[in-house]
C-alpha cells in the first residue's frame, strides 16, 4: 500500500481526485437553477461512487483550523485528564473513547484510534435519554477554555452544510425536501473528533486504524488531516481516498440507500493502519431516533421492499453500534440493557471485500 508525506498531501489538487468533486457554492446563491445543477451532481455521485469530495462549502478555513487545533489540545493531554470525560460514563455516549474501547474484540482485533464524541444537543430530560442508550442527551465537555465554544462552533456549521446537501439529495431523487427534513428535530446527528493512534504495529486485517464498514445514517461529511482512507470502488478494490486542501469528503450512508430503494451507495470504507498520528472529523448526518425508514413511495416495488424493510433510524444505529464499543457491548452481555433490536445482526448493507491490489 502506498502512504503519501505530508509534503506530497500539500501538493494535491483536485486534479489529483479519484473521487468526484463537486463545488457546492450553487447551494448558495438562492437561484432555483444553481441548486438543480449542483443536486444533479451529487445524486450522479450517490448513485456510482457513493463517495465524492466538495467544494465551495462555505466552512471556513480559520474554523476549521481552531478545531484542529482544539483536537489537538485534548488529545496531548494527559490520559488520566481524558478519562475524566470517559463515554462509559454517560448512558447516552458522549465524551472520551480510549482506543482499547474501540471494538468489542480487542485485543484480538485493534482499531488504533481514540475520539471525543458528541452529538445533537438535547436536555437531559428529553425522553429517549431518560430511557437510556438512545444515543440523545446532553453533551459533556472537557474543561478547557474556549474549547466547547470552537467545537460547538464547528458542528453548528458542518450539521448547516448538511441540512443544505440533504434538501438537494431530495430535490434530486424528486421528492419535497420538507418529507426528509420532518424527521429532524432532534437528531442522532454524531461528530467525533478522532485522533489515530502513533504505533509500530503492522497494519493486517487485525490491526486497522478503522475496520471496513459503511455508515449507519443519511451521509458523512468528513474532514480529514492525513492519508489512511480507503473506499471500495465498483470493482470491488480498495482505492485510496486522501485529503485535498480545501475539500471535505462525503460518503452517501444506510438511510439514504434505503430511502432511494438501492439507487443511492452506502459503499464500505476503512482507514488502515499507517501507523502515524492521524486527526479526523466525521460528521454522521442522522435522523430522529424514531424515525421509521423505508424506501420513499416512488421507489416501492416488491423486490425493493423486500431488500429494505422498515427500520428506526435509532434502532439501526444502536444495533449497529453495540458492538463497535467494547463497553456498550460488556453491558449487553451483563443484561444491563437488552432491548430486543440489540441481538446481534450482521449489517445488512455490508459487502464482501477483496484483498486491496498488489500495485
């Protein structure tokens, strides 16, 4: 596999892109016509790739570098200051998730990261976080000046951004967008601030900074500070999806593919083992814990339904989550919490994968 110098990913363009890129600023312009230009684009990209890069997104860069920074800042500091803020702690996991809590097989298997997550915030009364893991609640924030104003600064704008994609997403499968955003009050929406773990260990199959999985809600709108991001193209080889200066990456998740009846690509991705300090920020673009998703109504025939029944949008998100971290998955098998959508279930959107080419 082929690792690029931080030297060689300054020199990148967007001429370099293996992926589609799409300039969103027609989402911008609050021309009727500027908008189906750039929707065309992105549902084209949905439908081959599942994951392209944009730009023209108005984020900007003096945000985006105060959160890195911020990330950073954390993430130096010592781990018996980190585990004061331990997700474990919370029945609606938020805070920080040490590398060993990544995955419920380790150490058999290790995902060489570690995150501070956050998400939506609601109060701590709100009735899903009353009920326990529901992934709803208040966020928990480190106790660092300035940190939660930069943080909650750089979530307000990417979940914006993503309230934008989705309305075009919409108008391109030819649906209102006021059908999808309905189901947006109080989102599952997840930021994870990830910071790859330096180590000397071989990247394998058991040894991954994230192991192949596609994601769990709407799309991901992705900030990344290095190369490691692997995506399966429609040969079925893992191509490497590097960081352009400039552009976010997004990747089209399980409820939109649902929604589109298949049109749309959840497509598998990873990040391999490099072996180097990593940063990252995904943004899980999700939807009410409720929700009941299904194929819209112009896309339901009978093969389309039986390929994608009904889900709650939580519930998928909690079944396939479980086992993601190792401390949700100890409490499962102590009977601490057992709903009946947490047995465990082989992610219906997941594709074989072949061995990354020799080349």
């Amino acid at each position: 596999m082929n690792t690029m110098t931080t030297d060689d990913q300054k020199a990148l363009t967007v001429d370099d892109a293996t992926l589609p890129v799409i300039d969103l600023a027609g989402l911008f312009t609050g021309k009727p016509d500027d908008v189906a230009a750039v929707a065309a684009k992105l549902g084209e990209a949905a439908r081959t790739s599942g994951f392209f890069y944009i730009t023209g997104h108005g984020v900007p860069q003096s945000l985006i570098d105060a959160t890195m920074a911020a990330s950073r800042d954390f993430h130096s500091r010592p781990r018996s200051f980190k585990m004061k803020y331990w997700s474990g702690f919370t029945t609606h996991h938020r805070g920080y998730v040490p590398f060993e809590e990544n995955g419920s097989n380790f150490p058999k298997v290790i995902n060489f990261n570690e995150a501070w997550d956050m998400s939506f915030e609601a109060p701590a009364d709100h009735p899903d976080t009353l009920a326990g893991w529901r992934m709803t609640g208040p966020n928990v924030w480190p106790d660092i000046p300035g940190w939660k104003d930069t943080i909650s600064s750089y979530y307000d704008a990417i979940f914006n951004l993503g309230l934008k994609m989705l309305d075009a997403l919409a108008l391109e499968l030819g649906v209102d967008p006021a059908v999808l955003r309905q189901h947006i009050t109080c989102p599952t929406s997840q930021l994870r601030l990830l910071r790859y773990v330096p180590n000397d260990m071989p990247a394998t199959k058991d040894v991954v900074g994230i192991g192949a999985h596609s994601d769990f809600e709407c799309f991901t709108i992705l900030l990344q500070g290095g190369p490691g991001l692997q995506v399966m193209n429609a040969e079925d080889h893992w191509i490497e999806a590097p960081p352009i200066p400039g552009c976010f990456i997004v990747n089209i998740g399980d409820i939109f593919e649902t929604w589109s009846g298949g049109q749309f690509k959840s497509t598998q991705h990873r990040v391999t083992n490099i072996g180097r300090e990593r940063f990252s920020f995904p943004l899980f673009f999700g939807l009410d814990y409720h929700t009941v998703v299904e194929p819209l109504e112009k896309f339901r025939t009978p093969e389309v339904m039986a390929k994608y029944p009904p889900m709650k949008a939580g519930e998928h998100l909690m079944r396939m989550t479980i086992n993601a971290f190792r401390y949700m998955a100890d409490a499962r098998d102590k009977g601490v919490f057992v709903p009946d959508y947490l047995v465990p279930e082989e992610n219906p959107f997941k594709r074989d994968a072949k061995p990354i080419p020799a080349e």
